[in-house]
C-alpha cells in the first residue's frame, strides 16, 4: 500500500453507500483527480475546518461565501492551466498543496 502522511501505510478500508451517493463521491473524485479515498479523506478534513469555523463564531453564510469564492478561483485557474499544458501543472501545484495540507497540525 502507498504510504500516508509521515510514513503511516495505507490500508484498505470498505464502506457501505447507495449506488447513487458512489456515483457523486466516483464523479466529484474524478473531477478532481484523486483517487476515491484521497477525496474521502480532504472531504472530511475540509468539512471538519468548516465545523471548527463555524464554532468559533464564523457566520455560516460568511463561510459560505469565501468557500464559494475560493472554489470559483479554484475552477477557473484549473482551465486556465489545463489550456497551458493538459493540467501538468495543476496536478503539481495540487500534489504541493496536498503534502503541505497533511503535515499541518492546526490552523490555528
């Protein structure tokens, strides 16, 4: 199995979702270019950094709206990156993101 953050393993792991909901997660991973587990995992820590915002007395349509800001940014720099070199970069840039997002313990 591949290795995890800071050398942890990988290990199989099953879960039991409709065959509609394994379509969302299937298409939503693909878009992304991750595998399925790898979308997984930043789906959870992504809504966990909202849960923890949301406590600590963020408005939820403030949230909301630099999500949906970000997410915006996000797509179009993907296209304009796919149009530079079939998304070479992106998947580098998104690589880099990834292992800095791992080796964070808090953002605080």
């Amino acid at each position: 199995m591949a290795a995890g953050p800071e050398g942890e393993t990988k290990k199989r792991r099953s879960v039991l979702v409709t065959d509609a909901d394994w379509a969302r997660i299937h298409e939503a991973a693909r878009a992304e270019g991750l595998p399925h587990g790898d979308y997984l995992v930043r789906a959870h820590r992504f809504r966990q950094t909202a849960t923890d915002a949301g406590e600590t007395g963020m408005p939820p349509e403030v949230l909301r709206r630099m999500m949906r800001m970000l997410r915006v940014i996000e797509q179009a720099e993907k296209l304009r990156l796919d149009d530079l070199d079939d998304g070479a970069t992106w998947r580098k840039l998104g690589a880099e993101a990834d292992s800095w997002l791992d080796g964070q313990t808090s953002f605080d």
